[in-house]
C-alpha cells in the first residue's frame, strides 16, 4: 500500500499572528487503510508499547509522529523520530519545543526552535456530545467554569469542548517546566472572545516558581472542521 493512500497533508486552520515563528504540518489519514508496514514507508519508527494496541491506536500515534517529523524536516533537524516520555509527552531534539495532537482522522503537530519561548502546546479535539457533556463536566470544569457554558449564541458543548481542549494544550506546554504530573483543576478558564478566538485562563494555586497563583495567560483556538476544534498555548520565557 502506498504511504498516500494512508496519510495526506492538509491546510492548518490556525494562522499564526504571534511574534513568535512556529512552525506547524497537519494532516488527514484513514485508519481502515492502516498497515504496520507504513512505519517504515513513512521513516517512523515503530515503538515497542504499540506492539499490541489496536489497529486505530497504531494509526493515531503514526499520524502523529509523521507530522512531527516533516515539520522537524523542515526546521532542518538531524533528529527526526520524536519518542514518547513520561505522562505522554514526546522527547523533542534539543533546542525545540513542540507538541502533538490527533483526534478523528486528523493530526497535527507544532513545533518552535525560538529560544523566546518557553512551552508550546496544542490539543484538537471533535466536539463533545449533549450525553458526554452531561456525564464529564464534573470532571473537568470547576465551579467558576460552568456560568461559560450558559452564553448565549455560544453552544455549551462548543464551550465544554475548549475547555477540555485548553486545559490539555495548557498540560502539553507547561509539563515540561513543572517538571510533574498535575490536574485540570489547576487551570480555570475565565473568558471565551468567539471573535478574536482567544482563551483567556488562570492558574490555581503555586504550581511552579514560573506559574505564581493566580497568574493569567491566554491562548488562541480555531476550527478545524464544523465538529473539530483546536487550542494553542505558547509560553513566553
């Protein structure tokens, strides 16, 4: 089978206007067309914790790495197999921050070489049901979250759905300086502008020397399609 029939490049839907260059590859893939033989096709590396995953786990992860090797390829790094670390998180070639993300049949992968930042992260995610909704949000929002839910012109599984997204970008960004594990209840979202697409959150509680209590940030989000929304975190030093 060829590698195209698995895996196609495709248009970003986040057009970055930040003063920080960041590189980005998305694409498209078909699971029903996976084959273990594409990892060598597509020059990835085929890890050992994936030998008995199922068919869609070993095409996520693929979809992954190869978009976070072209956009290594680009950069001109001699490293481009990007491996999987604690908590999930890739090791990155040093000197690069960067961060995966795969949802559906669509992945991505960001990466930045500017030593002006500090921790990248984004998170796609396909919008969450009414009944998902309704089983998970005590899990994921906290109490000053939920008013968000009640905008009008604003659809509650929209606004769930960049919550979830945000707190999970927020991870991939700041894990590698917290240096440990931490929970959504660390981040509040305080604010959604649906016409500058910005996120505008909190941290809770001294997470890190670098995280003060109640410091606050924002991040960007976009379509990808009608169903699938993306979040982007980036960390200034």
């Amino acid at each position: 089978m060829m590698s195209e029939d698995f895996v196609i490049q495709c248009v970003s839907p986040f057009s970055n206007d930040t003063a920080i260059t960041v590189d980005q590859f998305w694409c498209e893939f078909d699971v029903s067309k996976y084959q273990d033989d594409l990892y060598p096709a597509l020059d990835i590396s085929f890890p050992d914790f994936l030998l008995g995953a199922v068919q869609k786990r070993k095409a996520e992860f693929l979809a992954g790495r190869y978009c976070a090797a072209s956009v290594l390829r680009r950069l001109g790094s001699q490293s481009l197999q990007v491996k999987k670390g604690e908590h999930g998180c890739p090791i990155w070639p040093e000197g690069i921050k960067g961060a995966i993300s795969h949802t559906g049949n669509r992945a991505c992968s960001l990466v930045c070489a500017d030593p002006g930042l500090a921790g990248l992260g984004v998170d796609i995610e396909e919008v969450v049901t009414s009944e998902l909704l309704e089983q998970v949000s005590d899990m994921i929002l906290v109490a000053e979250e939920r008013p968000l839910l009640q905008q009008r012109y604003f659809d509650a599984r929209v606004v769930f759905t960049l919550i979830f997204s945000l707190k999970e970008s927020f991870f991939k960004a700041a894990y590698p300086i917290v240096g440990e594990y931490f929970d959504f209840d660390r981040v509040t979202v305080v604010g959604i502008d649906s016409k500058a697409q910005v996120i505008s959150f909190r941290v809770n509680g001294p997470l890190h020397e670098r995280f003060p209590d109640g410091s606050c940030y924002q991040a960007h989000y976009a379509y990808v399609t009608k169903s699938i929304l993306a979040t982007f975190v980036f960390l200034p030093v």
